[in-house]
C-alpha cells in the first residue's frame, strides 16, 4: 500500500497538522460556527506558524468557549485580563482585543446576510476557485478591504487568503497532494 501524497507544507511528523490537512484544510466550510474559530485563529497567527496556532488549538478553543461569537462578543476586561495570563494559548493583547470586536462584527455581519457562511462564500457565489502558489489574490484584497471597513482587525489580505484557503472557498492543494481537485 503506497503512502498518501500531501502538500509540501504538511508536517508529516505532526500528527494534528497531518489530520488538520486530510481532513481539513481546504474543504467547504459552511458552519458559522467554525467559520468564526478559522477566522480567530488565522487572526492570532499573524507573525507565527500556522502549525503553533494549531499545536494550540484545544488550548485556543477551552480559551474562547468554544468559539460561540456570541460569548466571545461580551467578553469582559476581566475576561480579557484572564486570556492574557492562558499560558496555552498566543497572549497577544491586540490579538485578543481584536478576536472580542471581531466576534461583534461577525454577529453583525451574520445578522446582515442570514449568515457569514452566506456573506463570505457570496464573494464567489459559492463557487470554489482553484489556484496556488499564492498569497493574496484580488479576491482576498476585497474580502480585506470589506471586513477592515465593518471594522475587523487582523483581517489583512494575506490573512484573508489564508482564511479563504483554509474554508475551502479557494482550494490550494499542491497538483499531486491526494487531497487536490486535479487528482481526484
């Protein structure tokens, strides 16, 4: 039996990244829910690795209740101060401010359209688009542009491009990975 070909980037030593990877990355994403967690956690990975932010992911999830917007949206300055002392998670203040606001913005926005699942896949309407070797794309520089309006922090387009790969709306799988669309 052959071994499954991934992505170069995929740590094959890390059995979460290998997981995150096969099971993940790159799939439509449709629940709200998770599409806020992605949207924090590419958020708090700003200047790290992606592979840190998911070695603390259950750390992240325990942290931010499960990643309930709503929850999120009402944290307190004690709530705030209390993240700032989670040794598992990334204690970045301007991260953390930023994860409280956004969590309103999403919940404002998710009010708007019915849904984010509903407004972020509308950039599209609902198609996936196929490309890599990329960072950002005119797709990601709007999807920015739009959120930095409504106010959201850490949403830049590099950001964004990852967050797009991660829900699936732009699949980035290598030619060859098992996982690409022009494998299967």
């Amino acid at each position: 039996m052959s071994e499954k070909i991934r992505c170069r980037w995929c740590n094959l030593n890390n059995p979460l990244y290998v997981a995150y990877h096969d099971e993940e990355w790159g799939r439509p994403e449709h629940n709200d829910r998770k599409l806020f967690e992605l949207l924090i956690l590419e958020g708090f990975q700003a200047g790290l690795s992606w592979e840190c932010i998911l070695n603390k992911r259950a750390a992240f999830r325990a942290a931010f209740d499960g990643f309930d917007p709503v929850v999120v949206s009402q944290y307190t300055d004690a709530k705030i101060e209390a993240l700032m002392q989670d040794k598992g998670i990334v204690r970045n203040r301007r991260k953390i401010t930023s994860a409280v606001k956004n969590a309103a913005i999403f919940r404002a926005i998710a009010a708007e359209y019915g849904s984010f699942d509903a407004y972020i896949w509308g950039f599209t309407q609902g198609q996936t688009i196929r490309e890599n070797d990329r960072t950002t794309s005119a797709l990601s520089d709007r999807v920015s542009k739009d959120l930095h309006r409504r106010g959201m922090r850490f949403v830049g387009s590099t950001i964004m491009y990852s967050y797009l790969q991660a829900i699936g709306v732009i699949d980035s799988h290598e030619d060859g990975c098992f996982m690409s669309i022009n494998h299967q």
